[in-house]
C-alpha cells in the first residue's frame, strides 16, 4: 500500500461525527475556562468597573469576548470589535 493509500485510509476512518466548530462540547467548555480567567484578571486589576470603560476587541470574531465585557458590566456602546 503506498504512502497516499495509507493516508486516505486514515482520514476515511476518522469519526466525521465529532464537531470542533462553533458550539461544539470542546468549543463551550473553551468559552467558559477563557470567561472565568478573564473575569479573575479583571476583578484583581483596577479595570472594575467597565461600565465606564471603551473596550477594543482585536481579531474579535463574532464578538464572545465582546458578549463576555457586557456580561461583567460593560455598556455595549463603549465595545468595538476589530476582525
């Protein structure tokens, strides 16, 4: 069997059903461990409160981290998102 036989054969039998895109299990619990460390930092740093704060989110995405400042107290007119 030659090299790119070999290689077909792997990707053939991989299991299709796993999902690592948005909203996936690994995806969800990522959010969640990436939220409650930036929360910690922010509640041990002088950035609290953000309701008066403007928020840059460089390669923002769709915007979680952004949802995230509002949830810890940001007013969403003050967050701005650069992709």
């Amino acid at each position: 069997m030659s090299d790119i036989d070999e290689i077909k054969l792997v990707y053939k039998s991989r299991d299709m059903s796993i999902s690592l895109g948005f909203l996936s299990h690994i995806d969800i619990i990522d959010s969640y461990y990436r939220e409650r460390i930036i929360f910690e930092y922010l509640s041990g740093s002088s950035f609290l409160p953000l309701k008066d704060l403007k928020v840059v989110d460089m390669g923002s995405g769709f915007g979680a981290r952004l949802r995230s400042m509002v949830r810890f107290g940001a007013h969403p007119a003050n967050l701005y998102g650069v992709d």
